[in-house]
C-alpha cells in the first residue's frame, strides 16, 4: 500500500500507435482507378508481419495483396508451422506464390 493507495504490477495494457512509413513494393491502378498495392516477399520475418497488420488495421480501405516467393513455414522463421498463404488469410491478405495472378487485375 502506498499512502493509502495500492500497487499493481503490470495489471493494465496502454495501447500505443508509432508514426512510421509503408512503401509498398507494386501499386497497380487499374483502369477505373482502383489501385492494388501489391508486396513481394520472401523471408517474412515477425516486424514485417506486424508492421502490415498494423498498415491494414489503420489503413482499412487499403487493397494490399502479398505474393510470397515459396509458401514454407520457415519463411515465417524458424520453427515457424505456418505458410506464409496462411498467415496472409488469417489476416485478410489476399496472397499467392511466386507470381501475380492475371484474375487480380479482372476483379
């Protein structure tokens, strides 16, 4: 007890949004205007995944799709047993593996 009061450790989460940058890799506009943006990775590491969960969630109306250079667990890291196609439905990506699909600009 402090003066009366009491003490509580880490008992409380304080949310917190930091100003940063995405730059994405491909912005396709499509002839009606819409764009696509369009990110290519490889190795996916955890900051990059929380980094796009973060753009999606404060950036909603965004059309941002991922192709991934191979669906392996272990481009999510090591002892990672998810496909990165996986994470990206979990997440709402839509995504594919090693190209773009022709039907992503058909829509």
């Amino acid at each position: 007890m402090v003066n009366g009061g009491t003490v509580e450790y880490e008992a409380e989460k304080l949310e917190y949004t930091e100003t940063k940058q995405y730059i994405p890799d491909l912005i396709v506009t499509l002839r009606d205007g819409k764009k696509i943006y369009i990110e290519g990775k490889g190795f996916f590491p955890y900051a990059d995944r929380a980094k796009m969960v973060a753009v999606k969630e404060q950036h909603p109306d965004l059309d941002i799709r991922i192709v991934f250079y191979r669906d392996t667990p272990s481009s999510l890291g090591k002892g990672n047993k998810t496909k990165p196609t996986e994470w990206a439905t979990k997440y709402g990506f839509p995504s594919s593996v090693k190209e773009i699909p022709k039907d992503w600009f058909t829509e």
